[in-house]
C-alpha cells in the first residue's frame, strides 16, 4: 500500500526536474538572437541613411564623362568616314570594270547614253552596236543590277562632264562620267544631299526671278 504514493511523487519530480532546463535552455538561446538581429537592422538601417553623394563627387563624374565623349566622338566619326570611304571605293571599282567589260563587248566603244540619270547601256542588254532592247540581237549584257548611290553623299544619278578629269570632285555628287574616254569618277561631296528638294528650290528661285 506505500509503493503508488512514492511512485507518484517520484513521477511528479521527475516531470519538473525535467521541464525546468528545457524552458530556460530555448529562453537562452532566442533572446540574443533577437537582439543581435534588431541592432544589425538599425546598424544597417543608419549605414543606408548615411549614404549620398556631395556636389563635388557629381562634379567629378560629369568632367570624367565629358572628357570621355570629348576622346570617343571623334574616333567614331573617323570609323564612319573611313566605312563610307571604303564602301564607295568598292561601289567606283564595279561600275568600273562593268565599263571595261562593256568595251570588250562592243570593240572598245564605251558606253555613252544616259537617261534616267543613269548608264542604261550596263544595265540593260545591247547589241554590237550598243543599242538597248530586249530582241534577239541584244545579247550583250546586263553587266550591273543596278547603279547604286555613291555612299558618300547618298546620291546616285551620273553626270556628264566634257573633260578629263573633272574639275571640284570635292563639291560633286553622285557619279561623275566622261563618255568620250569611259571614265567615271565619285563626287566628293561629304554630305547627304536630297537632289529632289534642290531641284524644287531650284525651280522656284527660277520661277520667282
């Protein structure tokens, strides 16, 4: 009749015993987290607020950006001369040699009729004689698509000059042609022009006097 009561008691003991170091073990560990996390947070917090940048730094910035364009700008409108330049050597060579080959064609004749603004004896089919058409005869050519624009200046109508070589290729656009002798030149002119809008100007200047 004494064993339940001291197994009882003991049990009793034994649940507080155990009970008490988990309880302040798990209140140990959390609290300096907690606290640790929260000055980390307004640590970071007051880093953040502190952050900015003084009129002498955008200063600094804007000169260093400035001597930077004032040093690329020119060197990428070197490489843009010197793409256009490229590009309309490649363009004067093929006319060129669609010239030569004409004249192997039509007993060193070169071609010499121009409508339209343009060649129309390479890019279309001639005769021995070099007359345009599309008959039986006609079994010359064509020996261009097409006479594009000179990329200088955007134009691609050809000229005619009378001599050889031409004077002021500098003020020139388009393509420069001397049908006597079957030379072509590029104009120079560096800038793209709208020969449309000049002609109208040109016409109404003439219209107004």
């Amino acid at each position: 009749m004494r064993i339940q009561p001291i197994l009882q008691f003991t049990a009793r003991k034994f649940d507080v015993d155990f009970q008490k170091p988990t309880v302040s073990l798990s209140a140990s560990m959390t609290s300096p987290s907690i606290s640790s996390a929260r000055s980390a947070l307004q640590q970071g917090r007051l880093g953040c607020a502190r952050r900015g940048f003084t009129l002498i730094e955008v200063l600094m910035v804007v000169t260093a950006l400035a001597i930077i364009a004032g040093v690329v700008v020119p060197q990428v409108t070197t490489v843009i001369d010197d793409a256009k330049n490229s590009a309309m050597l490649k363009d004067l060579r093929e006319v060129t040699m669609a010239i030569e080959r004409y004249r192997m064609d039509h007993a060193g004749t070169p071609p010499d009729l121009i409508q339209n603004d343009t060649l129309v004896q390479l890019i279309q089919k001639t005769d021995a004689d070099g007359n345009i058409g599309t008959g039986a005869q006609q079994i010359y050519g064509p020996y261009l698509p097409e006479i594009g624009k000179n990329p200088l200046n955007g134009v691609a109508r050809v000229f005619r000059v009378n001599s050889a070589p031409p004077s002021s290729l500098s003020t020139r656009v388009g393509w420069v042609y001397h049908p006597a002798s079957g030379q072509i030149w590029a104009g120079l002119f560096g800038e793209a022009v709208d020969l449309t809008a000049v002609q109208v100007q040109g016409a109404a200047e003439v219209a107004a006097h």
